[in-house]
C-alpha cells in the first residue's frame, strides 16, 4: 500500500512540476507535501490581489507573505475581511485541520487557504511562494507583476513537532542581522526551532544587565583567525582580546520578535558545567581554581575549565543568568548544554568533594547529575522545561529533562525508553560542519562527510523504539557548530541545502520521501536560492572517484559519479579544466599506468558544480592480494578490499571511502607481489587528526620474504612528528634498497591509547592508514 501511495505521489509530483514548467523556470515545493493533486485553470497573482482573511486569528499568518510582496513591487496586497468570488487569496478558519496543517486551494478565480492556527497559513503560504516565479524573491519595486499559478490542491502538516537548526555564534559570531537572515531561510522551508548556541568557551554573546563582565570580558578573544582553529596559542599577557561580540537584550528581543512573526521559536542555550571559559574568564569565582582564565581563541585541548559545583554562589549565578534570559526568550525550553564536561578540577576540588558526600553521591558522573537536576528544579519553577545534551543522562536523568541525542541514537533510545522526550540530532546526519563534498573541492570544514543525501536518509525514530516509546520523539535538528565557519557566505554555504533536505526528513512523512524525486525538486530550487542571495553549496554536483578492481583481468578501474542523478560527466587526463568538449564519461575507466583525472559535471550542457581531480600512481603492490592480521573497523574498512592497494590516496576526510580505522589495534598486511621482484622503498600514508581521536602510528616496521614463511626486517621508521600537533597527512617511507623479495609485510604500531593531553585520554586511539606504495 505504501508502495503504491509513493508511487502516486511521486507521478503527480512529477506532473504537477511540468505543469509549473509553463510558467516559470522552476517550481520546486520542498518539503514536499503529504498530499498534493493538479487542477485545472491557472491563477494570475498579481499587484490587483486582494487577501481576504475571515477569522482575524489567521491574521498574522498573512502579514510576512506580504512583506514579500511589498519587497519585490513596492506595495503590499490589500487586505479585508470581506468575502471576494475571485481574484483573491481567502484565508478561512478550519479547526479540524492539525496544528500547523492547512489546506491550499489554487483555481482560475481563487487561491483558498484553510488552516486551524496562524501558522498553518504561513506555511500554506511559504509553498504558495515557492510555487512562484524565483523573481518573486528579488526587490524590484515592480508595481505591476503577474506571476502565473497552475491549479493544484495540496493538503499538508508536519509529521514530527521540532524541526530544527541550531548555529553556535561563540565560536565565530553572527551580527542580528545576519542570524534574521538565517531564520528567514529557515521557516521559508518551515523550520520551526531556531537553536542558538550563545554560550561556549571561546566567546559569552548575550548581554546580561546583573553581570556586565560577561560581556565586557567574555564576548571577547585574541585575534588568532589567521591561524587553523587547532593551532592556535593561548592569549598571552598584555595581548589585547579584540575579537568578537555579543547581543544586546534589545537585540534578543528584535530577533526573537522577527522570528515569532516566522512562527520559528527561539531557543537559547546557556552551557553548564563545561564549555565555560568565557563566563570563568569574567567572573573566577565560580570556578573550582579561582582562575585566572582568559577566553580561549581556538580548540585548545584538553579544556577542564568548570562551574564549582561545590559553591552555592555558583548556582545564584546561574539562576541570576537564566532569570534574565527567561524574560528575553518565551520558549518554553530553555537549553544548558551539559556536554563534554571535563571533570578533572572537580576530582581535585575540596568542595566538590564534600558535596559528593554530603548529597551521597556515587561519583563525579553522579556530581553533574546533581547539578543538573538542581538547574533543572529552578527553570520547572518557572513554568520552563531543561533540554540538554545526551551527556545530561550520565549518573541518572532529571526528572522532566528533554535530551538532544548527538553522540549517535543510543542516548535517545534510552531516555525515550525512559519516558524523556527527545531530539535526535546525531553526528552521523545532523552535523553540518562536516565535509558535504570531496576535501579537495570544499571551503575547510570538520572532518567528517555528511553529503545531502546522507542527510535526506536521516530517520529520527530508531527502529528499536516500541511505537509507544517512538512518541517521545519530538523530531530532530541540523547543527551548525562553527570553529570553520569565519563568517556569513561560509556559514549559508554549510547550511544550505543540507537544511532543505533536513525540512523534507521532519515535515514530509517517510513513506512519501524518495530520493531521486528530492534531487530533481533541489536542483530547481537553486533558482530561488539566487534570487534570494543565499549562498548555497553545489557539492552534490562535484564528481566523485571510486575504484574498482576487475577480478578477472587484474586491472584497477575508476567510477565517476556525483549524488544527483541523470549528471553528464566529462573527464581530462592532461591536467586541463574538463568541458563539453573533453572525454565524456560513459563507464569504468580502465587504469593501466599513472594517471591524473580532472572531472566536472554538466547539465544541459552547462557545467554544475566544482572540478574535482584525482592522482593514481601505479606501483608494484597495485592491486595485489592482502592478508590481514587483524580487519580494520567496520565503520573505516575502505571501499574495497584493495583499498590500501588501489592506488587511490586519502585526503583530510577519514570519511571519503580510501582510508581504513583500526581503534587500539594495529595495522599488520602482507601483500603478494605474485612474482618476486626488486624493491627500493615502501611508503605508508597516515593520517592525524587529535580532534578526532585519530592519531600518527609510533613506528612502521617492513618485513619481506620470498616464500612466505620465512620473514626478515628490511627497514623501519619511527614517527618523530610532534602528537599535539595539528591535522595533516603524512606520508612514511621506509628504505628497502637492494631487497628482493615477492611478499612484503607492513606492520604500523597504534599509538594504542590517546595521550595523557588529551581531553579524552586513555581511550583507545584510532589508526588510520591509506595506500601502502610499494616502489
């Protein structure tokens, strides 16, 4: 049944599209509706358009969609309460419609909404835009427009209640205007939560009138931002801490009055017990040591900077904060973090100790239990519900606390199983600092991959949920955290479309969902985008290489690809810029010597995304059969069995598919030459990325044999790179001159645990190899 209602969603979708096709360029409806059928005529909208509103509850549903209006030809569209036969948009009352639900009705003589609430209109309205012309979004002070509307029905409303987006603006900050601008995007695809990380180590943005320090200290860093994140010095005495900002109370209240109107409800998010440096850097006090701190320009690790949980005045600070931005923020939820807390000063403080005995506390885990709970008993007192990272479940959950589960879906499934809301918002398809295309062809980012469709295939309910338990799932969100992201065009630029496939998943029930149908209605919607002046990403334009191994005739192949689907790709091998005019890609390209590839796509002839280009270097060990002593991870095994073979490098993604994990092990392979041959060097790339828990391996050891029995060293190296240095990739040679042999074992020693240093020491280290280049 499902089947058959995907199917005819998506062939009405389809000729409802080409439809559109006759009036504009580009018609694009995401997130797609639950339900949606043509009808016949079209509608002229034009400056002569009246709205009609019937109920003035529904009223300020209309007021933004106007605004659009009166920016693009200088005038708004009148508005009454009278009933009109035609040439109208009439808002009427529907109470049996859900919250957020509505029904849109386009004909020749009218466009009828019907809605239950406010923002069932807005909604009706932001799809009523997106089936406009993309002019529609450019301020042209054109008085007399028409822009021509086919027929259609559409009757919609979200699946999941919090559809959200969460921008950290401590890390790099945001002015008002900037972030009015994000919201605007947001509910144009009817995102509902802004999320706003205000509060974090590296810079306090919000004004707060009992502790002015907190801004005229915290909001407030040594300029490091010609430095990566990673590398970057501590603030030294007498250096002047001139970067950053913060917001005003008027400020707040400006973007949240902007956002309200969007029907977007802001949530604020004030972090405790960790990730304070800022607030301990302006008020010492109320940390375990006493200070002094300064406000930390970059990642600098390990951070063990903390609220003393052994201080009552801590929590009189605290709640003195939250008072105040509980009278600037209505939400009901109030967001504190409570991750990656550091809890070494705490172990050391002679007041958090006596609390651990005096309140009966088993451990430090069950201390910030304790301290959260008690934040979590002021805010209920003030009508106000606590969200946290799913970190807060450590040593037993507040009573009424809503978890946002980030390290995966197991914090989720356990306090959804223990009667907890949740958000979902897991690493794996939520974080949008991550890489969304190949390393080489993107602006710098965190070093993960999360392409569009890796974020249009998110589910927030996990399948190990009883149904009953799966109504704790309030939806899920996208993170935008920005230690990489300097500044407005990055910032978008990571979003975006990640975000509009991210409003598909939470709006648009799954069974209606298919990718193939989201990529054609994104690459629509980039008209819109332009119009808009959004700066979007186009990765999921750029080609991608994976290499493939002929088992029969013992030859490597590459495959081109890109995520959207139908692509015409063209491909040069002489280092010049690919066009229409190069070698069209039609199949695997067969490899027989070294090689560099340049590729772009192309649709209707015009090129779509960033070249991206590869090196293959065919060696002696290319494509040979490997033994292991031990497998690589199943999350970083490669993209075949010959990844470390296939004479494909890995770049700074540990995600792209050409390196391979091993956590605490060691990496051990022989590899038959399948003749015995002369050897000269053997080099091993490694990668190292602290951040990640991905570190250079102590020593690489290379044994050769000609039977396969008998082994004997040829050469060793061991790492001399510094391991609190900053991310690279690192190449190991090892000299074997002179060596005759068929088989060749490498062994790379982990480093087994990570550091001492480290904020998470005595974990187990990861190891990451790619090609072993056998010379």
């Amino acid at each position: 049944m499902n089947s058959i209602k995907l199917l005819f969603i998506t062939i009405s979708m389809a000729m409802f599209t080409a439809c559109v096709q006759t009036q504009s360029s580009t018609a694009p409806l995401i997130p797609l509706p639950n339900s949606i059928n043509s009808n016949s005529g079209v509608f002229s909208l034009t400056d002569k358009t009246s709205i009609v509103v019937e109920d003035n509850s529904l009223l300020p549903g209309v007021l933004v969609f106007n605004e659009t209006i009166k920016k693009h030809s200088g005038n708004a569209l009148s508005i009454s309460e009278k009933s009109k036969v035609k040439d109208a948009i009439v808002v009427s009352l529907n109470n049996k419609l859900p919250k957020e639900g509505y029904i849109l009705n386009i004909n020749e003589k009218l466009i009828e909404i019907e809605a239950s609430e406010a923002n069932g209109v807005f909604y009706a309205l932001q799809s009523l835009l997106q089936l406009c012309s993309p002019e529609i979004h450019v301020p042209a002070k054109k008085k007399n427009f028409v822009f021509q509307l086919n027929g259609v029905s559409i009757e919609d409303a979200p699946q999941f209640k919090w559809r959200g987006m969460m921008l950290d603006v401590s890390r790099h900050f945001f002015s008002k205007e900037e972030v009015k601008e994000l919201i605007n995007y947001l509910a144009f695809h009817k995102i509902n939560v802004f999320h706003w990380h205000l509060v974090d180590d590296q810079g306090w943005r919000i004004e707060i009138k009992k502790y002015p320090k907190l801004t005229e200290v915290g909001a407030w860093r040594v300029d490091r931002e010609d430095l990566p994140w990673d590398a970057r010095p501590p603030m030294k005495p007498g250096e002047e801490a001139s970067y950053g900002g913060f917001y005003t109370q008027d400020d707040i209240r400006e973007v949240v009055e902007y956002a309200q109107k969007r029907f977007v409800t802001v949530v604020p998010e004030i972090e405790m017990p960790g990730h304070t440096t800022s607030s301990l850097a302006a008020y010492p006090e109320y940390s375990c040591t006493g200070g002094p701190f300064n406000v930390m320009p970059g990642g600098l690790w390990p951070i063990t900077d903390i609220y003393c949980a052994g201080n009552d005045d801590t929590f009189t600070f605290l709640e003195n904060v939250l008072t105040e931005v509980m009278e600037l923020f209505p939400s009901k939820y109030i967001h504190i973090g409570g991750d990656e807390a550091n809890k070494a000063e705490w172990e050391k403080c002679s007041r958090c100790q006596a609390r651990i005995q005096e309140e009966n506390l088993a451990d430090e885990h069950a201390l910030q239990s304790y301290f959260i709970k008690r934040i979590e008993k002021f805010l209920m007192a003030n009508d106000r519900i606590l969200i946290g990272w799913d970190e807060i479940l450590e040593g037993g959950l507040a009573p009424n606390a809503t978890v946002m589960s980030w390290r995966g879906f197991k914090g989720g499934i356990e306090a959804a199983n223990d009667g907890h809301d949740v958000i979902m918002s897991p690493t794996s398809h939520c974080y949008l600092d991550y890489y969304q295309g190949p390393i080489d062809s993107e602006p710098i980012a965190f070093n993960g991959f999360i392409p569009l469709q890796k974020v249009y295939e998110f589910n927030p309910v996990p399948k190990e949920l009883s149904p009953e338990k799966a109504k704790h799932i309030l939806g899920g969100q996208g993170n935008l955290w920005t230690e990489q992201v300097p500044d407005k065009g990055h910032m978008q630029y990571m979003a975006f479309p990640r975000m509009a496939a991210m409003a598909e998943v939470l709006w648009t029930n799954q069974r209606n969902r298919e990718w193939n149908d989201f990529s054609q209605r994104i690459r629509q919607i980039g008209s819109t985008y332009d119009a808009m002046g959004l700066n979007y990403a186009r990765s999921m334009y750029t080609v991608q290489f994976e290499s493939v191994f002929n088992e029969k005739e013992k030859q490597i192949g590459l495959e081109l690809s890109t995520e959207m689907p139908g692509m015409d790709i063209y491909y040069t091998t002489d280092g010049t810029e690919p066009s229409t005019s190069s070698i069209k890609y039609d199949g695997v390209i067969n490899i027989d010597s070294s090689v560099a590839i340049k590729a772009s796509s192309f649709e209707n002839g015009r090129k779509a995304g960033h070249s991206s280009g590869i090196n293959l270097s065919i060696h002696k060990a290319t494509a040979k059969p490997i033994n292991y002593s031990s497998k690589p991870s199943e999350r970083y095994k490669g993209d075949s069995e010959i990844t470390l073979v296939n004479s494909l490098r890995g770049s700074r993604n540990f995600s792209d598919g050409n390196w391979q994990g091993f956590q605490g092990d060691d990496l051990e392979i022989i590899i038959d030459l399948e003749e015995v041959k002369e050897l000269s060097q053997i080099t091993v790339g490694s990668l190292h990325q602290t951040g990640s828990w991905i570190f250079l391996p102590q020593e690489i050891k290379v044994h050769t044999s000609l039977d396969g029995k008998q082994y004997a060293l040829a050469g060793s190296t061991i790492n001399n790179i510094p391991l609190q240095s900053e991310a690279l990739v690192m190449d190991y040679n090892v000299d074997i001159s002179g060596t005759t042999a068929r088989f060749v074992k490498v062994t790379a020693v982990n480093q087994k645990e990570i550091p001492q240093w480290h904020s998470a020491a005595g974990n187990k280290s990861w190891l990451f190899v790619d090609e072993v280049i056998v010379d």
